[in-house]
C-alpha cells in the first residue's frame, strides 16, 4: 500500500497500458480517477476498483482536460499523480506524402496539447504539496522514426521534450516527471498483428524477451516505480518497458497502401 492516501488520475484507462496502470496504482492504494472517451469500457474498469472513479473526458479538449483536473481537486483535495496515456484514435499508418494537415492537428492536439493541459492545470496543487509525479506515455515509434506514423512519432517526441523541460523547471518543487515507453499486448496490438501478421511476428521474434508485455504486471509496475516515493531521486529519463526491443530497434513496417 505505498500510495496510501495519493489521488492518481490516468487518461485512457478504459482498456490497454492505461488500465493496466491505473490497476497497478489502485492496487497500492492509490484512490485513481479513469479518465477515458470511451464511456463504456471506462465506467466498467472504474466498476471494478474500490476506490476507482470514472470520468469521460476529450483529451483534444482543453476544457475536458482541465475540468478533469478541476474535479479531482474537488473531490479529493489533491492530486499527486498524473499519467498523461490517452491519444486520439482514427489515423491509420500512411506514407508520410499522403499526411494531411487534419492528421497531424488531431495528433498534436490529443498527443501533446492535452497532457500539457493537464500538466500546467496539475502544476499549483503539486507544487504547494511539494510532491508530484508525472508520467507521460510516449513511444518507441517516435524515438526510433519508425515509417507510416509520422503525427504520432511528432506528438510523442514533443511530449518527450516537454516532459525533460517540466522535470527542469518543476524538480524544485518536489515534481518528478518522467516518460514510459511500453510495448505491451493491447487492442491496438491485436488489431497490428490482425493487419499485418509477418510484420507482428518479426516484432515479436527480434524482442530479447520474445513476446509483448502484460499492461498490468510489466507495464503497470513500472509506472507504480515513477509513482512512488522510491523514484523521489528520477526525473527527466525516458524509461523503455519492452522487453529489452529498443537496445537493437524492431522492424515496425505496418502495410500500407
């Protein structure tokens, strides 16, 4: 029970990472809100948690994002923990001269405006607490360039960048913000390995461990790592929990048209 006490607020823990770590945080005791669009598959993992409460919010919605926060102060007089997971849905890998504007705007808005919207809203009661913990979920998609997801790469490494100037600016106050970048067996991994089997086979044969990760047991006990007082010392780093699949890179070659 070592968050015992600490409010966690984790976007898109309606299925995936997501829910795997709000999981993870719950089970330490955290009181974790699941903030998630997707109203059904959010409300059922809030269900399921003693302490887990459910919130639909828009991640691409500067409103939505910063009334999540508001909430959460209200109804618990804190917030400690911030895991900034959610990313819109609905772009489909394409070479990078088929990109449109609409592409990258709904990548950049969801991807990076809205966990800075929720940092920058999270910031005073953190600071006056003098304990935070931000975890912000990227990519190694974005890290290694890989092809077909040009506005996902761009949103993840803008993320990573902000993430290394809060941790800068904000490890004064007692504010650790770091970036996880998991390869776990989620319904996006599903759907990969549905469209292009060979490549998800390659994936999963070039990974040192073999196989992609369980979202609660290897992803989610990480993220309880960055939550915790043991990670009091951590800031700014770029943590890889994937099996070992960055130290050589994976072939991620999708089909496309």
């Amino acid at each position: 029970m070592i968050l015992e006490g600490r409010t966690a607020v984790v976007t898109g823990a309606g299925q995936g990472v997501g829910e795997g770590i709000a999981r993870r945080l719950h089970d330490a005791g955290a009181s974790v809100v699941i903030a998630e669009y997707n109203a059904a598959t959010g409300a059922a993992v809030a269900d399921t948690l003693e302490r887990g409460h459910f919130r639909q919010v828009d991640v691409s919605s500067r409103e939505d994002v910063t009334g999540l926060v508001e909430w959460t102060l209200a109804e618990f007089g804190r917030l400690d923990i911030l895991v900034n997971n959610a990313y819109p849905t609905g772009a489909s890998p394409k070479r990078l001269e088929n990109r449109d504007d609409q592409d990258f705007r709904r990548a950049i808005e969801g991807g990076f405006m809205g966990p800075w919207w929720s940092m920058q809203a999270a910031f005073p009661a953190m600071r006056d607490n003098a304990w935070g913990r931000v975890i912000n979920v990227c990519s190694l998609n974005g890290v290694n360039a890989h092809p077909y997801t040009a506005e996902y790469n761009s949103a993840k490494e803008a993320l990573r960048a902000l993430s290394r100037t809060a941790a800068r600016e904000w490890a004064c106050h007692g504010i650790c913000v770091n970036v996880l970048c998991p390869a776990a067996r989620t319904p996006a991994f599903d759907l990969f390995e549905k469209y292009s089997p060979d490549n998800a086979a390659l994936m999963l044969q070039q990974n040192p461990m073999g196989r992609m990760g369980d979202p609660q047991a290897d992803i989610g006990g990480v993220a309880l790592f960055l939550a915790s007082d043991d990670a009091r010392y951590l800031t700014g780093n770029t943590l890889f929990a994937d099996g070992g699949g960055h130290i050589n890179g994976v072939n991620w070659s999708p089909e496309v048209d």
